[in-house]
C-alpha cells in the first residue's frame, strides 16, 4: 500500500499546487478586478494592492508550475504578513481572530517550497529549468535509459 501511496505523490502534490494556486489566484483577481462579487483594492494602496498583486501572480505562477518555489515563498510570507499584522492583534488563535485562511495559504506554500511543484508542472517542459527543478534520481535514470 506505501509503494502505491509513494508512487502517486508527485500527482498528488500537483494537483494540490494546482488547487492552491487556483484559489489565490482568484483572491487576487478578485481585490483587483472585483471577480466573484469582491470589493476592489485602490491601486498602489499598501499592503492591500500590493497583496492583491502577489495573490494574482504568485498565484498563477504556482497554478501552472512556473518557478514555482520562489512564488510559493514570496506568497507564504505575504500570508505570514497579513496574518500577524491584520489578524494576530485581534486574538492569539486563527480560529478567534479570522485568520485561518492566511495561516493555511502560509503554510500550504510553504509546504511547496520544500517539496517542490509535483507532476503537471510547465517547469518541467523547459530545457534550461527542467534539470534545476528535477530530482538527481530523476536525472540519473534518464541518463541510465539513454545510455542502455
């Protein structure tokens, strides 16, 4: 059961970096352009607008797989940022000062920055990026292939 649950991580994590992305992204989309029924930011308003800014395009980078752990770290401490400036005054837990959704996008990128983007990312179809971002087993068993 552990070999089949090890072999589907890679999906599962990109699926999760897929749904993750999806959701700030249209945070983002909605403080900027009023998306989904949400009131907009002013623009160059801080840290409301530049939040909004990190939401959309951190969010679509770490969506399609695109230097997806520089996103994903910018995006947890704009999460860290919001939570601990907006949020933490108003209680010492999420729960009591509204603050679990930052705290779960801080943590769930965080969380992409050390396991990297999973299977479906466009990293991996580019030349220069696709060796950066792949594992050195991933590289030894391509080179093994080509060899035999």
């Amino acid at each position: 059961m552990l070999t089949r649950l090890n072999t589907a991580q890679p999906y599962v994590l990109g699926l999760f970096r897929i749904v993750v992305g999806l959701l700030f992204t249209c945070h983002g989309a909605g403080s900027l352009f009023g998306a989904f029924s949400r009131e907009t930011v002013a623009a160059g308003t801080w840290p409301g607008w530049f939040a909004a800014v990190i939401e959309l395009v951190g969010g679509a980078l770490v969506l399609l797989g695109l230097g997806s752990r520089t996103a994903a770290f910018i995006a947890s401490g704009a999460m860290a940022y919001a939570y601990f400036t907006v949020h933490q005054p108003d209680g010492l837990f999420p729960i009591a000062n509204k603050g679990e959704l930052s705290v779960m996008f801080c943590w769930s990128f965080l969380l992409i920055v050390f396991m990297g983007p999973g299977a479906f990312a466009l990293d991996r179809l580019l030349p220069s990026r696709g060796s950066a971002t792949a594992s050195e087993e991933e590289r030894h068993g391509e080179r093994a292939k080509v060899a035999a």
